[in-house]
C-alpha cells in the first residue's frame, strides 16, 4: 500500500441465506481505501465469483439499520447484504 | 431486554398476558402459521433464519413506534429454525384502550415486520426442490438470484 | 350447532384450534376485555344479558356471511353474566389463507356483533350506581331511558 | 269480541335490558286485532306505565330477526324490543 494513501478501513460484510449461498460464504472483513461507501462493498462484491448475480440495489444495513449505497462508511462498521425479506 | 427472534414454539397465552392491562379493553392479535402450499407447490416444511442482532434492533424500533403511535402495548415474536406445516411463525399481539388503535397497530406491526425484519424462509417441496423465498421474483430488490452449492470464496 | 353464547370464560386456544388448517396461513384475533373505566367512571365489575335465541341466530348468519365473502374460517364466542375487570367478554378468531382478508374479516365481525346482536350490559360503579350501558345516550336508536325499579304490569 | 271481526292474533312480545326495566316485566302475550303491525305492538307498550320512555323507533326482532315498525305480525310471532345494544 502507498504510503501517501489514507489508512485503509476495515468493515466486516455479513451476507445471508440467497446471497451467503450464491458468493459462498457468509462473513468477511474487507479493506477499502477511504472514503468508501456502501455501494464501494458491494462492487467488491460484484467482482467476486457469484457476486454477479447480486441485484442492482440490495437492501443493506449498516449497524443493524437499514442504509442506502452512498452512506460512508467508517472502520470497524458491520455492513450486511440481505436478501429479498421473507419473515412474518 | 425483550427477545424478538426464538426458536421455540410460540405462545400465544404468554404475549397476551405481557399486554393486557385493565385500561386496555381491545386486543388484535396476529398469527402467521406455515402453509401447506405456496406459489402453487405443495409444501413439506420449511427453515427461517435470521439476522439476529439486527432482528432485535429493528423489532424494537417497530414497536416503540406503533407504541407511541397508537398508545398500546405490544408483544412481537417471530420463531426461526425448522417450521413444519401448521406451526406459527410470527406472533403479534396489541392491547389498546379501544379496538380501532388495537388493529390498527397490530396490521402495520405485521407489514413493518414483513417490509424491514431480516429474516429469510427456505421452503421444502414435495417435488424435492428447496428454495429461498422470494429470491426468484425479479422485485424492487433485483435480479434472478438462484440457489447454488457453496464455494470458498475470499477476500480482503 | 355452534353456541355462540357461554357463561364460561373464552378459550381462545380452543377457538383457534377449531380454525386452522394446513392451508389458512393468516389467523386475525380479537378480544374485548372488560375495562375498568368507562365514560370517565370507574367501573367496578358488569353483567352481559342477552336474548339467548336470537344471538345464536344472528350471530351464525354474521359468520356465514364473512366466511362466504372473505373465504375464512370463524370462530366466534361472547360471554355473559358476570365478568370482573380484564375478563374477555368476546372473542372472534379469523383463519384465511392470506392475513389481508383475516385482518378484514375479523374487524367486519365484531362491528356486526356490537350492530346486530342483542347482548346488554349492565356497569358496576366506583361511586355505587349501576346503569345499563347505551340507555343514556340520546342516539339513533332514541330518546333517553332510565333505569327504574319494577312493576307489576299486565296486558292483553 | 264483536263476531265480525277477524280472528284476534296472539303475539308473544319480549323486553330486555333497560326496557324490561323500564316497563317491570320480561314478556306479555298481546292480543291484536288484524292486520297489525310492530308499530301496533309498539303503540300498546307505549300507552302502559313506564312505556312514554320507550324511544320513538326502537330496535325490533320479529322471529329472531331485525325487522322494521311497518313489519305485518301474524298468530305465534314472537316480538322482542331491544335496547340499544351493548355487546362485545
């Protein structure tokens, strides 16, 4: 990394049920160069194998409530990809 | 602190009694029980998982808002794990001073749940196939995503 | 036959499990409990009357017709006699296989028991008196009734 | 009875509630000369003690079912008056 670059932040994505299935895994701690936001991740995401199938716009929570993908993220966020709801 | 998310049979006497009170004489109730049949398959059973820290999150702000809103007391449950055909996934209970508060709070209580709740349902099908609910419409939420074996992914 | 009337306490586990089924996924609950206030008094305890024939009679054609329109299954129960505070006085339970129409059809019911089934009460206040509830109004259905003592009236 | 007359009808009417109350007593058999109407019945219970309190269209079954003042009665009918109703 170079020097000049800001610190990198790390945020942990949590993926569950279609999408943990899909990318084949269900937690993963992520470097991104500041300022990184939501939709940062998931293009990470995308680029990874499966990662293609994520929709346009997943719903996305972060710290436990729900966000839109230009929120900024800060290190040590939670940042969970959710699959279409399904409760109740 | 309230638990929201459980994975045993839920009990509907228990949540009753959490919010009655003699100034509440209306109580709406709402159970949601596991179908036989979706999307015109027959179904065996099924498996709700959960994003369990935010399920606790979000329950809370739902019904601390419904609360204030509609001056009620309400008891919210949702059972994750294996369901069989029958059993009741999701329970809530509203106790107002008048029956119109009462359902009203306890309708948007369910839609709030079902629109904002993280929780997921994989359905098994007498055909032999399973499937997560709701991954297969090309909604609001996006694309076709379809169900497929694990494979060791990594990165960072 | 059904009986729609009991001087027993409600089970509302009964009424559910005489409702579910495998394909009604959506079962909508009310209550009416007895509060201890009314019209700014405080109430002590009450007594529901009824005109025993006529309640099972209307009470059947109300749960016919919403089990026909809202392809639901209905149980409904209303108790009378003398109930303490927090005691139900009704119970309906709606089982469909979509909530939409359980919610819906279990709000039609009871708006159509309290409109057209001939159950009475009458309150026990804090301050001593007793009165039949409804009778002080002067609404559509008149002017204003008092409650005297009897008489030994005859016709015919 | 003058034998011209029809036959007299016999009715069987009903109080509850408040109205029982109001008038002292739970059931009276009425003799009524035909055609007659609820509103007959109702007529009669007014001109007893306590009837003036009767409200000017009160709730009315006839057989177990609402029926409006205008209603035609026959032999056997039971009738029952109704307060305003309290249930649920």
């Amino acid at each position: 990394m170079p020097s000049t670059a800001a610190p990198a932040l790390t945020v942990r994505v949590l993926l569950f049920a279609s999408y943990a299935d899909t990318l084949g895994f269900a937690s993963v701690e992520l470097r991104l160069t500041p300022p990184a936001t939501v939709g940062d991740v998931l293009d990470r995401l995308r680029a990874l194998p499966g990662g293609e199938r994520l929709p346009p716009k997943p719903l996305c929570a972060l710290n436990l409530t729900h966000v839109s993908s230009d929120t900024a993220l800060s290190g040590g966020d939670e940042l969970a990809v959710l699959p279409p709801l399904a409760g109740g | 602190m309230t638990l929201y998310l459980t994975e045993s049979p839920l009990d509907l006497g228990e949540l009753l009694a959490s919010v009655q009170s003699p100034e509440r004489g209306g109580i709406a109730c709402f159970l949601g029980t596991v179908r036989n049949h979706h999307g015109g398959r027959e179904v065996l059973r099924l498996e709700y998982s959960a994003y369990g820290p935010m399920v606790e999150a979000e329950c809370a702000r739902i019904v601390a808002e419904a609360e204030s809103r509609w001056q009620a007391a309400i008891a919210l449950r949702h059972r994750i794990g294996r369901l069989k055909i029958g059993d009741a996934a999701v329970a809530v209970v509203v106790a107002s001073a008048h029956r119109d508060e009462a359902f009203v709070a306890c309708r948007h209580v369910i839609e709030e749940l079902k629109r904002r709740v993280p929780i997921w349902k994989r359905e098994v099908y007498a055909d032999g196939s399973v499937e997560w609910v709701g991954s297969r419409a090309a909604g609001q939420q996006g694309s076709e995503l379809r169900v497929t074996a694990g494979f060791g992914g990594e990165t960072s």
